[in-house]
C-alpha cells in the first residue's frame, strides 16, 4: 500500500481531532525546515525514519533507519541502498 503526502496529513488530522487545513499547515512547516536545511548542506536525522543528506553534488540522499531496514526485511523487501 502506498501512502502520500496527503493520506499522511488526513491520518494526522484524524488522531489529533484536528481540522485537514491545520494539519497540513503543520506538514508543510515540518517539510519547509527539513528541505532548508538540507539546502543548508546540513545533515537531518530524525531517529526511527532515517538521515536526509546530500551528497558531494548536492544531490538529496535518504538514508533509512535500521528499524526501517529492519522491517522492510521482515516483508521480504530489499533495501534500496
């Protein structure tokens, strides 16, 4: 199953009793400061999900973390590293 963007933004909204226009205001925010950061050449890693980087051309690159190494393995998936 494939989940986007928005999927994540209406679940959030769901839990939190929130309406949608806040929750992706939210959303838009978190996304906003992770990519000026990496734009930064700065290196974001959020603990369970994984390190966002770039590399020597300024390419982003998404390192996941070992519990998602973890569980992709558990599905039978290969890693994409």
């Amino acid at each position: 199953m494939k989940v986007n963007k928005n999927d994540l933004i209406r679940e959030y909204a769901e839990k939190e009793k929130i309406p949608f226009s806040k929750s992706k205001k939210h959303f838009n925010k978190i996304f906003k400061l992770l990519s000026q950061e990496i734009k930064k050449g700065n290196t974001v890693m959020i603990s369970g999900l994984g390190r966002f980087d770039t590399d020597e051309e300024g390419r982003r690159i998404f390192k996941p973390s070992m519990i998602l190494k973890y569980e992709d393995e558990k599905r039978g998936k290969k890693n994409s590293e």
